[in-house]
C-alpha cells in the first residue's frame, strides 16, 4: 500500500514544501529504504519511528518498505520528519484510516516511547503553511507557542505519537493553541539595561546616540574598565522599537538556530550579539556543510558588538566588508546556496595599545611606538572604511561616578533618535535606502550641501588634522544625522565641527 503525508522541511530561514511517500511491499524480505538525500539523522529516523510505534501501542510492519523524501533533489537533514513517517507507515499498512490527510502538515521528532519533541525552524514552517494554504499543522507542544505566531492557520500542538493519531482519526478534539499577538509583541518589547545606569561619558554618549540616529558603525577606543562594554550593551535600546515584521524577521532567524524556547515565542527587541574574539569565520557570517546563520545573521536588525577588535582572526574579520555593504550573507555551496540577512550595525572596542593604557592619564604605557603600531595596524584600512564614527573612551572621574545629578534615560534618548529617522524616512522615501549611513556618493552630493563657513573647516581638517580622503565622505553623512537630530535642513558648521570629532582614528594620535 502507499500512502502521502505533507509535512515542511526548512532551508536557511525559508521553509518549503516536502512530502513523505511511504510504500510497503507484500511478500518480499524485511528491509527499509529512506530516500531523497537524507542526511545522517534523517536515515537514523527510521529506527526511531519503528521503537515509537511499537511502543504506543501499533505494530511496525515486518516488510520491505520505501520512504520517499519528495523533492528528491532537496538534501534533507534533522529528525524533524518522524512524525509523519511514522503516520505515513501507519496509513500505508491499514492501521488508521484519514481521510482528510492532505489538509495537515505533520513536523516532529519522535522519541523511543513515542512522545515527540520540539523541532528547529516552526515559525518558517508555520509561514509557508499560511502562504500555500495549508491550514492545519501538527506540532511539538513545546514548538506551540512559536508556530501560533502566524495567524490564518490552526496550530495544534501533540505530546505523544498516539495523540497525533487521535487527533488526526478524530478521536481527540483538535483544539488550536492561541496567543494575542499584540499583547505578547507589547510584553515583551522592554530591554533590561538603560542608559540611566551608564555615569559620565557623556560625549560617548553622544556619539552613539548619533551613530544610532543614522545607522552608522561606531568603534570605540579606550583603556579597560571605562564602559566601553556596557555603552554598547545599551545601544539597542535607544533604536526605534521593533516593528512586528521586523521582529518575524529575526523571529525566524533565532528559531531556525534553535535559540528559542516554549516561554519565548516572539523576539520583540533588538538583539545585541556578542561573539568572543576566538569565533571562526564560519561562526561570524554562516556555514557549515548545510549552512547555518552565523552571528551576524543572528544580529540582524540590532547589533553586533565586537571587543578587543585587533584580538579577531584578520581574515574572520575581512568576510565583514560584504554583509557590511549590502545588508544580507550568501553563503555558496558546490549544489546551492543560500542567502540570509544581515543588516545590523557594528560596534566595535579596542584598548589604545597592547597594554591598554597608552591614552590612561593614571597610569603608565610601556608600549613602544613600533608595538602600538603593530596593534593598531592590526584592524585592516578596508574595515575601517566602513566605520563612520571614531570615538575615544577616556578613564571615568570619580567625581562623575559619586555624582548625582540626573542622567538622561534610555527613553529619553530614543525620542531624539526618533526625530532624526523620522527626517531620514522623509528624506529617502522615494529611494531604496532608509538612514544615512546607507547614502551613495551621488545621495551625499545632493542631501548633504555645505555652506562656505562649513565647507572652509572641512578642508582645515583635511589638511591639517590629517583625515584621510576616505573620511571626507564620513564625515558629511554623520553632519548629516548631527543636523537631522537638531531638526534642521541644512548642515551647519558646528555640525562639521561635531563631526570632524568623530574621526579619531584619523587623526595623528596613533600615527
């Protein structure tokens, strides 16, 4: 007999349609055959499907048997497949009838006893469902929550392979599992950290609140223990809060890593990344023999900070510039490939010199010029390119920590923020970009115009302050966000002159 279940494989954060043909064969020797390019776990599952049935109370049959994987040219990896084939083997050999098969998708993994467990990826699944108009799909209990995210479609949640069965042949009730979208996006839209906590470094704070008013890069240059960590921790709380596809977005990035549990089924904040110095190249952008989202995918609409810069692998580094440019990763195999987005804003922070206090006004450096040369030169020129704001992160006074006068707000912040999107929304809504930060050399030539006074400091500091042609472009585009947070339409000279501040790197301190 042959019977067909529909169930939804994933590949990279897209899911796509998979059925599962299961034919038994009469009078010929025992023997299970799984194809359609299946991977290690998915050959496994056929020892696993047999246990689970014969352990919930069904007979796995004694006979020659094909599971089919359709599309066949597709490879298929992961334990996500039993449950229909278990349902396809008991249909295919006459145990339960259902009729109505075609109008479910099945995912799960199954264990030895038969009850199943949660799956990577529900959210894609649960989307391509809506989108093909499948609508009943059959989860993990544990995968419930995330899958409900998609309204249009009955998310029904099973705990055991009998369940399933019961569900499917109309012996159990399906009840859906619902959640009020709205609320949970309002619930869990609240960060932990706020700028309120952070004393002192009030130009830094500055400096990021313009580099997240126009999306651009920041690195920070500073002795330990001055907070370089903790100002970045608290960046994503002042950017625009999430919008629900944004948050479907890095929603299904999360879910298809695995890094989302039953108690959280929704991603409402930005996410903030912090990979240790020691990350492979794989491990940054994606990879993997069946690529898997890397840390800059995961910070996808949030941000990605990196401490001790020059400690990174040069070449893990180098892999940056792209997704850097372009907003997404694509990662090439030999049969196929796949692309994942990573539009996210980079923080770096780096000690001054080896030893870290080469700009320490309390203690002493005792790097050499030659070794503090070697250190900086270590983060390449091309890299730089695509940071926008330099900023240095001097020792806090203890004046400022004992202090108690008032400290803006994260809130607070973000309301200036705001304004300046607001314009920037303005500004570009008949182009394909939507901060400054993204301009092209003909969008700076048109949107950021100098008068003479501006245009006269600018060539000052070209000249005499050392800035590299390459930072000319830079420092426009981030005057340009000084102006949009002042709410003005044209960029003035203490706009240059703020922004001429922001290149410190360029400057001749460390040359």
């Amino acid at each position: 007999m042959l019977s067909k279940v529909k169930s939804i494989a994933v590949y990279g954060i897209e899911a796509y349609l998979l059925d599962i043909e299961v034919y038994v064969a009469t009078g010929d020797m025992p023997y299970i055959a799984i194809v359609g390019l299946p991977d290690t776990a998915v050959k496994e599952s056929r020892d696993r499907v047999k246990a689970a049935i014969n352990n919930s109370g069904y007979r796995f049959p004694n006979k020659t048997m094909t599971i089919n994987l359709a599309p066949a040219d597709r490879k298929k990896e992961g334990p996500v497949f039993e449950l229909p084939i278990a349902i396809g083997v008991l249909i295919a050999t006459g145990q339960i009838e259902v009729p109505d098969i075609q109008t479910y998708a099945i995912v799960g993994e199954l264990s030895l006893d038969g009850k199943l467990r949660p799956v990577k990826g529900c959210l894609s699944m649960a989307f391509k469902c809506k989108e093909l108009g499948i609508k009943k799909i059959l989860v993990p209990s544990e995968n419930a929550s995330e899958a409900a995210v998609i309204e249009g479609i009955d998310t029904i949640p099973v705990e055991t392979l009998a369940d399933a069965v019961g569900i499917l042949n109309k012996s159990i009730p399906a009840i859906p599992y619902k959640i009020e979208l709205d609320e949970l996006f309002n619930e869990s839209s609240s960060y932990d950290v706020d700028f309120a906590d952070v004393k002192g470094q009030e130009h830094v704070k500055r400096a990021i609140t313009v580099a997240v008013s126009g999306n651009h890069n920041v690195i920070m240059v500073g002795p330990p223990g001055t907070g370089k960590t903790m100002l970045a921790q608290r960046m994503p709380a002042i950017m625009p809060p999430f919008t629900l596809d944004e948050a479907l977005v890095t929603t299904k990035i999360y879910s298809v890593v695995g890094l989302l549990n039953s108690k959280q089924s929704l991603i409402a904040t930005r996410p903030f990344r912090a990979p240790h110095h020691t990350i492979s190249t794989a491990g940054l952008i994606g990879g993997g023999s069946f690529p898997r989202p890397g840390e800059i995918s995961l910070s996808h609409n949030g941000v990605l900070f990196l401490d001790e810069l020059p400690e990174f692998d040069r070449k893990t580094l180098e892999v940056l510039r792209q997704p850097l440019e372009t907003g997404t990763v694509t990662i090439s195999r030999a049969l196929n490939s796949v692309t994942y987005p990573a539009n996210f804003m980079l923080v770096c922070a780096m000690n001054p010199c080896p030893c870290g206090y080469y700009t320490d006004k309390r203690k002493e450096c005792h790097c050499t010029p030659h070794q503090i040369q070697n250190y900086m030169s270590k983060v390449s020129g091309p890299l730089l390119d695509r940071i926008d704001i330099q900023i240095e992160v001097p020792a806090v006074r203890y004046s400022e920590l004992v202090a108690e006068k008032e400290v803006q707000s994260s809130e607070d912040i973000r309301g200036k923020v705001m304004v300046a999107h607001a314009m920037q929304k303005e500004r570009f809504k008949d182009h394909s970009i939507k901060v400054n930060a993204q301009m092209s050399s003909k969008q700076v030539k048109k949107y950021c115009v100098l008068d003479k006074p501006a245009e006269a400091l600018l060539y000052q500091a070209m000249t005499e302050l050392g800035l590299s042609a390459r930072g000319h472009s830079k420092v426009l585009k981030v005057a340009r966000t000084i102006a949009d947070l002042d709410e003005s339409k044209f960029i003035k000279i203490e706009h240059i002159s703020e922004a001429i501040q922001y290149r410190s790197l360029d400057r001749s301190l460390w040359k």
